[in-house]
C-alpha cells in the first residue's frame, strides 16, 4: 500500500473524535530504538556501571519473546535511571530529542499524522517505551494522548522499576482498550500503526489496521490477515557519498557566489548581491545533489518589491529562495546569523537587516530601514516563525514581516517549502540528495489590515502554509 493511499482513506473515511488513531512509536513513528540514544547517553556521561551495562546487554541478547522478558529488559535498563528527578528526565529527553532522534522520525509519517489531525480523530502514541523517551516527540508531533510503559517515582526520585505492567504486546492492547473505555472510542471504526511482531494484538484491536515498517514477522502476519503494509523511508546515517556532497555544496555555494559578484564588478552592490545569490544557490544545489521544483513560479516575479513569508526549517532555505527568487531581494534574519561562519558574510554583503528577536521593542526599531529597501523597489524574505523548526510543524507566525508589508504598502507573498527538512534538516551533520517543492501562493494584498489588529490576518495566512502541506496544490 502507498502512502498516498493510506492518506485518502484517512480523509474519505469516519470522521470525528470517536475515531483513534494509535501509533506505535520506536520503528513506527521513528527509525530506530529510542532507548539506544538515552543508553549511548548514559555511557558517553558515564553513568552506567560495567555491571549495569553487562546486566543490560544480557537482557538484550536474551531477547524478548515473552513479556516476561520484556518486563526483565526494561528493569535492567531503568536501573541506570535510578535517583533521577522526573525534570532530570524531561531535561534529558528534550536535549537527546534536539540533537538526535528528531532526526529520526519519518518524515511521511507527519503527513499521516496532520491527515488524522484534520479528520478529527483523537491522537495516541502507544508504546512499550517510557513517557520520557516519547514525550518530545510527541509533543512536537502534534499527537497529545501517550501510553507508555510506567515508571515508578517515590517522593519524585526514579526508584529504577515500573510501577505497572510494561505496554508490550497484551500490555499495549490492554492499555489501548482501558483508553478506548474510558475515551467512548470506537475501535471498529479506529486505525492502528506498528511495525513489529509482537503487536500482533494491538493491531489486531482497531477496524483500520496496517503494518507500518514491519519486521519480518509482521510483515507475514500483515500478509496472512489481509493488512496493508507501507514502508516509509528514513533519512539514514551521514555516509561517505552524503558528506561528499555536503562539502562540495559548499565550495558551490561560496565559488557560485565570489564568480556572481565578480561578473558584476562595476555594476551597483544590488548587481553584485543578486548575482552571487543567483549563481551561489545554482551552484550550491548543483553540487549538492538537491533538485527544486516549484509552482507558482508566475508570483516570484509579480508583484515586485514584495514580501516573501517562507516557513523555516533547514539551512538550504536561503538556497532553496536564493533559486526561486533569483535576485531582487534580501532578508530579515535573527541577528545570531551575522557570525554564522557560512551564511553570515553573505547575508551581510546581499544587505540583511539583523534583529534582536529577544526584545521585541529594539526589534521593532530596527524595521525602518527594511521599510525603506522595500521603497526603493528591492523585496524582502522573512520566517515569520523567527527560527528553523525539528519537523515540518509550523511555529506561531511574528507580526513583523505583516507590519513591514503594511507600512511599505507592498503585498505578502507566501512561499511555502517541504522536504526541506529532510533534506538537510535543523541537525543535520551532512545533506541528502533529492527533490525539495516549493509552492508559491498568491500575493495577499494588506493594504486594508490594521496594523493594531493583526492576530486574525495572521492565523489566516499561518492556515495557507498549513492547508498546503497538507494538501498540497497542483501545478
């Protein structure tokens, strides 16, 4: 089964909160075994004993065919996270889901996701896991219900046990069926996601079952019932042939944009700016392996000057604009890329104007001069979310790309990015060949909007970025 498939029959399907959609988690929604990271955590930090790594491993090597065996796994491991305050494990969990697993997640697995969100349907992650290796995830996943293998606490100290039965194959359906109790869920008309054996029951709960990443043996008990299966591709591990082109995208970008300046020479600074945006971003992409395909392309050059609201989340943005756009521009940027050692020496001689995004007030002091760029015919690129994003999810949009427009009497023209962040994405140590889409919506025109009321003008612009990644437009 396709994505694509499993997606409309989400959308042609029952509608409503009685409806759940349960994920699993490790393999599921993410391509990996969360606990490695918190245990690589422990090891690298060396708070994990030999004995306690040995027991662990022996755990492991054992295997889990029972959840007897589970239950002893998971106690070997939770040992080593004994003493521990629960906002000693949130703190840990939010800095490894930073850096590590949000790289993790599968990217299409955020399109299933905001397709059961748009249904209605009550959310769930399900997992043999602990709350704190799910709970970014989760939270940044949009997917607000988690069950998850309990932890005991006394007096808010971790005592190194569960405090219950371990959400592994009956555990997981029993915890899902208590939810459905208690929630008045119709699991006959309800989907469920996993990728191993040992979920066999939980699946086997809901109307809509379907194999997602399946092990082997899933892969034959999804064969066997008549269940979908649909294997997502993750971004995998930076490899020789990734970083090589990592590298040669930069020595494209900084080539691409020394040879657009110098076939300028002599011109005035804006010739200069555009060619090495130009030829800096054609290179760039080129080396790299990254193909742009864009709609809308009608609205990058009419209405000029304009400003170009982009949703934020990898480096390769200001590349991928850089190609759309193609010169006629320069950007608002957060003041901390002035020292980035890559982008700042270009954004400073393309003429980005640097704001202090901390205090709002000397930030909007420093709009004026944007106001008059955009007057003297050259447009402007802002992220209204202010900086890049983990995942596709949208942050909150700022005002002041919207104040700007209506102070320089120009309209807002949203361009709207995807796979950006699978490309390259906020963590990323080297970029992945493939295809990033642009959508470039039509201007919105702002001369009407009161400067002092702006909060709806803003949700409803923040609902084009997310209504197109949703469903994304036609050519």
């Amino acid at each position: 089964m396709e994505l694509a498939s499993a997606i409309d029959r989400v959308r042609n399907g029952p509608q409503g909160p009685k409806i759940g959609a349960f994920f699993d988690y490790d393999g599921t929604l993410i391509d990996g075994f969360s606990g490695a990271n918190f245990y690589k955590d422990l090891i690298r930090s060396r708070k994990v004993s030999p004995l306690q790594l040995a027991e662990t491993a022996y755990a492991g090597i054992r295997g889990t065919s029972t959840e007897k065996d589970f239950e002893r796994f998971v106690h070997a491991a939770l040992k080593a996270y004994a003493g521990h305050t629960e906002e000693e494990l949130a703190t840990l969990s939010r800095r490894l889901f930073m850096h590590e697993i949000a790289g993790q997640i599968y990217p299409e697995v955020w399109q299933l996701l905001r397709a059961h969100e748009a249904a209605g349907h009550t959310l769930v992650v399900a997992s043999s896991a602990t709350w704190f290796q799910i709970a970014p995830a989760a939270e940044e996943l949009g997917i607000p219900n988690v069950l998850a293998t309990p932890v005991e606490f006394r007096n808010g100290i971790a005592t190194g046990r569960i405090s219950g039965r371990t959400l592994w194959a009956e555990g997981k359906a029993a915890a899902v069926g208590e939810f459905a109790d208690e929630r008045d869920i119709d699991l006959d008309s309800s989907y469920a996601y996993a990728n191993g054996t040992e979920d066999e029951a939980f699946l086997g709960m809901v109307g809509t079952p379907t194999a997602l990443n399946p092990d082997k043996g899933l892969t034959r008990i999804a064969s066997e019932k008549g269940w979908p299966a649909i294997r997502l591709r993750p971004r995998g591990s930076a490899g020789p042939i990734q970083l090589a082109h990592t590298a040669a995208a930069y020595a494209g970008l900084f080539g691409g944009a020394a040879l657009g300046i110098t076939a300028n020479l002599g011109r005035s600074r804006q010739d200069m700016a555009d060619g090495m945006i130009a030829n800096g971003s054609t290179f760039a992409l080129l080396a790299a392996g990254v193909h742009i395909h864009t709609i809308g392309k009608l609205h990058t050059r009419t209405p000029r000057p304009a400003v170009f609201i982009f949703n934020h989340q990898s480096e390769f943005d200001l590349l991928v604009l850089g190609h759309v756009l193609g010169g006629g521009f320069t950007g608002l940027v957060k003041k901390e890329m002035a020292t980035n050692p890559l982008f700042g020496p270009l954004l400073r001689f393309g003429g980005a104007t640097f704001i202090d995004r901390q205090h709002s007030e000397k930030a909007r002091s420093e709009l004026g001069p944007v106001v008059d760029t955009l007057k003297s015919g050259v447009s402007v690129i802002v992220a209204p979310e202010g900086t890049r994003s983990l995942t596709p999810r949208l942050g909150e949009f700022k005002k002041g790309a919207f104040h700007i427009a209506i102070q320089a009497g120009v309209p807002i023209i949203p361009v709207v990015i995807r796979n950006a962040g699978e490309i390259y994405w906020r963590n990323a140590r080297a970029v992945r060949q493939g295809t990033i889409d642009v959508a470039v919506l039509e201007p919105i025109d702002v001369s009407d909007w009161d400067p002092a009321h702006l909060d709806s003008n803003v949700a409803e612009v923040r609902q084009l970025f997310a209504e197109a990644l949703l469903d994304w437009p036609k050519d």
